[in-house]
C-alpha cells in the first residue's frame, strides 16, 4: 500500500512525524505499507520547518514545492505528481491551506483520502474552518481526537468510517518527555515565567488586537517569554506603534521560534501559557499548565469544560484578569487517548 502524506506547516511535521514513525514500525512488522512526504512550502523558515524533520526524524519530503500560501498554487503542483505516482491513498492533517489543497488535489484525482484530526470546528468564520469543513467533506477516513469531533461530523451528516482515535499530539506529547532540552539555561530564566505565542490571522492581521494583547502582556509585570512566529514578527515590523509597545515591555522577551523539545519545555514549566494556537492549548493540558486562550471559541472544548483552559479574546482587562485568577483544576481530560494514536490510524489503513 502505498501512502503520500501531504503537509506543509508546523503543527502538521509534528503530527506526521508520530505517524511516520508508526508506519515504518508496521512496516517491519507485517504490512506493506510505504509512505512519501510532499511538502508544499507553507512553511519554509529553519525553525518553522527544517528543523523538525531533524529532531524529530522525519522522512525527507521526496517532492517540496516551494509554494506560497496559495491554494490554487498547491492544487495545480499536486496534481501532476498524484497523477504520477497514484498512491493508494493521501493522507492529510488538520485545517490548513496545505490540507485542504491535498484533499482538494486527491479528490480531483480520485485517490481516496485520510483526514487525521477531522471533524473540529470553532463554528467562525475562519479559514481553518473552511478548510476543515471541506476537508471532511472530501475525506474517505475521517480520524476524530474527541467525541464532540465526532458529534459534529455526525451533525453534518458524515457517520461513515469516522473512528475516534484520540489525539495524535498526546503521542507526540509521550515522547518529547524522551528528548533533552537546555532552553531554560540557554535563556537563563531563573525566575517564574509565562509563556505566550500569537500567530492567528484573526489577532496578527487586525493589528488592534496584537496591539490589546501586547499591551496586557506588557501590563502583566511578570517575566513572559514569546517565541515569535514569523507572520507575527512581519506584522509587528510593519507597524511602529507595535515595535515601541513591545520594546518599552520590560517584561516580555521575544524569542525566535523554537523546536519542539525546547517549546515542550518550556510548556512545563510555565506558570501558565497564553495562547491563540490550537495545539498549544492541548499540549498545556498535557503538561497541567493552565490556558489562557486569546480567542473567543475553541475547538477544544473539553479543555474548557475541565477549567484548564479559560478563554479570553483580546481584551485587556480580561486577560489580565485570568492570569490573576489562574487556578489548576482536579480534573482530568481522558479523551486524548494513551499515546497509541498513530498505531491505532495505520492499523485502520492497513486493513484498506
Ligand atoms: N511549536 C513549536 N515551536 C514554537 C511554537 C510552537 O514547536 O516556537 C509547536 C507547538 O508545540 C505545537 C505546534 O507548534 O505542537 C502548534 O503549532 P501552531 O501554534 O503554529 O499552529 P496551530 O496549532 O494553531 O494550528
């Protein structure tokens, strides 16, 4: 059977990277079963890319487009090469252009598709939610984390081969704990930290938000370290009034990206993070650090439901309220299964 996994941005090498590593162990079990990667470029600095096929021993994309963001541009460089090779099957994660460029590509080609963290939705208007919707919509196996992922998809009326596999992060997760990290001397933090990213299009695109949420991070007085993301970096160069909200910040010290055992790190040892990603806000629950949310919905909403994630938007008096109020709740969230994600998504492939 052959497989070509399409991925391009940050949290999808870290996803395929847990289901790389379970295809070559079935593999040499029984299964003939051989996977290609096909990155199409969304991402292409060193540290948004790069750098977790090394740490975290990514097979070497056989094809790597070079794209913008663009779907059309990722569909038109897909296709001749599906057309090719025709693999078995496309594999595709989350909710990004590079996802749904890869289902869109493979269903023009009729190659059915996997679609691993299917069945989220946040119910806005964003272009993650497109994307997923029409995801799902073109996905032959739809692999669902949590049960509401699978009440959505059921709501929308897609019942057939959804299989609720836990989430392949948590497997991620499991494993970081086995990789060394010297970031916390590297950056001679001694002191009690909090840790922020920003990088949704909804808080970098409307600099007014970035600008509410730099100015709670710098109210804060604690000492917040922010590992920029490089749209984020692009928005605060083009605009003066967030350079000198950010360099009169005492408190915030801005970091490059980092890999993803440094990032694990410093996760774990936050006093809590605050966040518009979507998968930092899981794996602070896979760490026990509360959550602060800069977004007003969640896809994740049992992290909600338990109390260890609060959601805040951009308001500065909101924000500021719920590091001041931060507690860590008793509860615990069990549908992220046990760190057997990935084996339990190649053995439903396998049987194909
Ligand atoms: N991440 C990382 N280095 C960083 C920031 C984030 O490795 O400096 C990882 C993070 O641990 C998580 C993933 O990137 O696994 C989340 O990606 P991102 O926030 O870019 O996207 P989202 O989850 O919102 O789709």
């Amino acid at each position: 059977m052959r497989i070509i996994t399409i991925i391009g941005a940050r949290p999808q090498f870290i996803k395929a990277a847990m289901l790389s590593q379970a295809i070559r162990q079935r593999q040499a079990e029984d299964c003939p079963i051989q996977e290609k990667i096909l990155h199409t470029g969304q991402h292409y600095d060193y540290e948004m890319s790069d750098i977790f096929f090394t740490e975290l021993g990514i097979p070497a994309p056989a094809w790597h487009l070079g794209c913008s963001t663009s779907v059309d541009e990722m569909v038109q460089n897909i296709i001749p090469i599906l057309q090719e090779e025709r693999p078995d099957m496309v594999v595709v994660y989350g909710d990004t252009n590079s996802t749904l460029a890869g289902a869109l590509a493979a269903s023009h080609c009729n190659i059915p598709i996997a679609h691993i963290e299917a069945g989220l939705r946040s119910y806005t208007d964003m272009a993650e939610e497109h994307n997923r919707v029409a995801t799902d919509r073109l996905a032959h196996w739809l692999f669902c984390p949590t049960s509401t992922a699978v009440d959505n998809l059921h709501k929308e009326g897609i019942t057939q081969r959804v299989y609720q596999v836990g989430d392949i992060m948590y497997d991620a997760a499991i494993q970081v704990g086995l990789m060394p990290s010297s970031i916390l001397d590297r950056l001679d933090i001694s002191a009690p930290y909090l840790l922020a990213t920003v990088h949704r299009a909804e808080n970098t695109d409307r600099t007014e938000r970035l600008a509410h949420i730099l100015t709670a991070f710098a109210r804060l007085n604690r000492l917040i370290i922010l590992p920029l993301h490089p749209r984020t970096r692009k928005v605060i160069s083009a605009h003066p009034e967030l350079q000198q909200l950010l360099q009169q910040a005492a408190n915030i010290r801005v970091i490059d990206s980092v890999g993803y055992a440094d990032i694990a790190t410093l996760e774990k040892n936050a006093y809590c993070i605050l966040t518009d990603s979507g998968g930092i806000q899981k794996e602070a629950y896979f760490h026990r650090t509360p959550c602060i949310t800069l977004r007003e919905e969640t896809e994740w909403v049992e992290t909600v439901q338990t109390g260890w994630n609060t959601l805040v938007g951009t308001d500065i008096h909101r924000i500021l309220s719920a590091v001041n109020n931060v507690r860590r709740p008793q509860q615990e969230i069990t549908e992220y299964g046990s760190g057997t994600t990935a084996r339990q998504i190649v053995d439903i492939l396998c049987a194909f």
